[in-house]
C-alpha cells in the first residue's frame, strides 16, 4: 500500500483500512478546524470593510458639511 511520497508497505487488509480510517479521521478533523478559521476571518474581513465604510461615511459627511 502506498503511504505517501512514493513510500509502500506491506500491510494486511484489516491493518491497511485501520491505517485510512485514521487517515479519514485526521483530514475530517483538520477540515473541521479549518472551516472554523476560514468563517472567524471572513468575520474579521466584514468588521473591517463596514469600519472602512463606515470611517468613509463619516469623511464624506463632514466634507459635505464644509462645503
């Protein structure tokens, strides 16, 4: 069975789908994490483009009041 970057070993059946389920379970964790920082910086991307709209709004309104 191939174990990566060009690496076989011999493995019984049973020991083989033992070695991919963990495997499965290691990559559906990582995913999970990764799915957790992805939505935490899409957060932070949206705090700062409405402080950006915000701070853009406040510019223009006292330009506005000065003209």
């Amino acid at each position: 069975m191939d174990v990566g970057t060009g690496y076989y070993v011999e493995k019984s059946v049973a020991d083989a789908e033992n070695f991919y389920a963990g495997k499965v379970k290691t990559l559906t964790e990582n995913l999970g994490e990764l799915e957790k920082i992805i939505a935490q910086k899409s957060q932070n991307v949206q705090i700062i483009e409405n402080g950006r709209l915000f701070t853009r709004a406040v510019i223009d309104g006292r330009m506005g009041e000065g003209c």
